[in-house]
C-alpha cells in the first residue's frame, strides 16, 4: 500500500485565498500583532512567515520585536497596549518566552476575544464545553488535513501522541466533538506502539524525531504528523515518513502538511476575532 500524500501546503492556499476575498469584503482590514522576544531563530523563521502571509492578505500586521531581557511587566504593559488598541483585532505572543516571563501569566493577559492562538484559558474553557470560539491554530489545522481525506471521523480510533495545551489536548477534544474514540498518549505511556497500532487516525506531536515507525501504524490509517525536528540538518516530523506511507492510508508530510496550514488557521483566527468584536 502507498500512501496518499495529505499535501497541506496546497489546502492552505485555497483557505487563505478564501481569507483574502474576506478581507477584501471587510469595512476595516483585519488587524494582527505579532510579539516576538528575543531572538530564537526557529520562533524567528515562524514570525517572519506569519507577517508575510498576513500582508499578502491584505491585513493590518504589527511587528514587536523585543529584547531577550525584558522585564515580565514590561512585556504585560505592550499587551495590554494591544487589548486596547482599536486597529488590532488579534495578537500572538510567540512562544517559548524567555526564563524569566511566567508564559502562562502572558497569555493570560491576552483578551479572549484576541487570541489569535487560542491559548488562553477562556478559549479553552470554551472548547472543552464544546462552546467553540477562537481554537489552538495546529488543532484546527490538524482536523481540517483529517477531514480534507474525505474519511469519517465518526466512530473511528483515534490516539493523540502528546499532551501539550497548544496540540494535544485540544486535538483529542476536536476528534471527540466528531465523535471519534479517543486515547491520548505521552511520555509516560507504556507500550506506545499497541495504542498507535489501534488508531485509524494517529496524530503525532511530541517532538521526538521518527519516534512512530512502520511496525507502530495501522494499515490504511490517516497519520498526521506535527513534529518538526532538525536532524543532520534536515527538518523531519515525529513519523519515519519515507517508511510509514507503505503502510498508511493519508499522511502528511514534514514540511508541507501541518506547518502551512496552521499559518492559515491562525490568519482565519484573525478573521474571526474581528467578527468577534463586532
């Protein structure tokens, strides 16, 4: 069996194409503030694809570029600034913050109906009551790559490889909303490979490079692989893909699939938040 290729870069196009006649329809252009601080060259490379993608758009795009020292106050003053600027409807804060900034105080800070993310705990309060408003970006973007296979989700295993707030966990709450059947596994998970062997849909964020092999997948699941490692110098996901797409049904590729799709996402946050307000 040959995989399917999930090709991610192409179905973020067609949305963020759908994104621009939006804006272009709006009475205001959509407003987006990236904050990034200090100087992390992988966070460097995601902001600089963000702004690009949100000026080809047609969106008002602010840039903060701030010292890797910034005092933790400093930083809540520039955000509440942004709460209460009136051009901007969404903001991100990207992440890993430096030692010294509380992340979770910092996203915190962010008004719910800004955050582009979807990180704070109010946006995911509200996922959890299945009352959905502005969703983790990578989540939304994993589920739109599942869907887009033309697979029922309905009724499917599913299993979550990581836990993390911005993937994991919200990822597991999108597949039980389609109701699907969901496990959830981690570090701590013992015999990894008997859950994974389980799921018709195996979505994989851990940031383990090739941790899931051929022997681990189902024959004909749908793998969805969000994991971004440098190895030898080469960007590779959490699957072995050039082995694990004789076995699957869909996969997605690294780079390629989850990547450029969550940049549409987050764009179609921004959309969605300026609904918001209104």
């Amino acid at each position: 069996m040959t995989s399917k290729i999930i090709d991610g870069k192409k179905i973020a196009e067609s949305i963020l194409e759908k994104s621009k006649q939006k804006a272009k329809k709006a009475d205001e252009k959509p407003g987006l503030a990236i904050v990034l601080v200090g100087n992390n060259p992988a966070s460097e490379i995601y902001v600089g694809l963000k702004e690009k993608k949100a000026n080809e758009l047609g969106f008002h795009c602010e840039r903060f570029n701030l010292a890797e020292d910034i005092k933790q106050d400093e930083l809540l003053n520039i955000v509440d600034d942004l709460n209460q600027n009136e051009k901007i409807h969404a903001m991100i804060v990207q992440l890993p913050l430096p030692k010294q900034i509380d992340e979770q105080l910092i996203i915190g800070a962010i008004l719910p109906h800004k955050d582009a993310d979807g990180f704070t705990s109010v946006n995911l309060g509200n996922l959890v009551n299945d009352n959905n408003k502005l969703l983790p970006a990578t989540a939304r973007a994993c589920m739109e790559l599942i869907k887009s296979t033309g697979v029922e989700i309905k009724g499917k295993n599913a299993v979550v490889v990581g836990r993390s707030n911005i993937v994991g966990k919200p990822t597991a709450l999108l597949l039980l909303q389609e109701n699907a059947t969901v496990t959830i596994c981690h570090s701590k998970t013992k015999n990894l490979a008997e859950h994974t062997k389980n799921a018709d849909i195996l979505v994989v964020a851990c940031g383990k490079a090739k941790l899931i092999t051929k022997d681990m997948v189902k024959p004909g699941a749908i793998v969805i692989d969000v994991g971004i490692n440098r190895v030898m110098g080469k960007i590779v996901g959490d699957v072995d893909f050039d082995n694990v797409k004789e076995v699957a049904g869909h996969i997605t590729p690294v780079p390629g699939g989850v990547g450029p799709m969550t940049i549409a996402m987050l764009l179609d946050n921004t959309l969605q938040a300026m609904e918001l307000r209104r």
